[in-house]
C-alpha cells in the first residue's frame, strides 16, 4: 500500500511548553491548513506553511521551533 505523502506539519511550542500543531493538506493544486489545539481551517494555495507560523504566532503565542532547538551531535 502507498504512504499518505498528502499530510504535513508545522509545530511550535509557547512561552508555557505546550506543543501546538497545524497540519497541511494537499489535494491536487489545493492546500487546507487546520490548527489541532483551536479547530481553525483555511484553504492556502500558497505559503501553506508561512500561514500555518503566522497562526500559531498569533493565536497560541506559539514561536518556539522544536527542531531549532536540537543541538548538533559532535
């Protein structure tokens, strides 16, 4: 059977340590992008990903990078 390559996220943290994910989907040309933690939706054909940071930015103060944070292994 064929992975789902349909399904993507962008995730950040708040200033609290609470994790907040809003997932892209992509049908054809079309992408939807709704946030886990509120429910909120909205169809981006483009910049899916700028939208979803600027969602979580704005609405869940969530600015934090996890994958920012790893530190490089030596």
């Amino acid at each position: 059977m064929p992975r789902d390559n349909s399904t993507s996220k962008v995730s950040r943290w708040d200033g609290h340590g609470r994790e907040h994910v809003v997932r892209v989907r992509r049908t054809g040309v079309q992408r939807t992008i709704s946030c886990d933690t509120c429910g909120w939706r909205r169809g981006a054909q483009f910049l899916p990903w700028l939208k979803a940071e600027e969602h979580l930015a704005e609405a869940h103060q969530a600015t934090v990078d996890p994958s920012a944070t790893r530190q490089p292994s030596r």
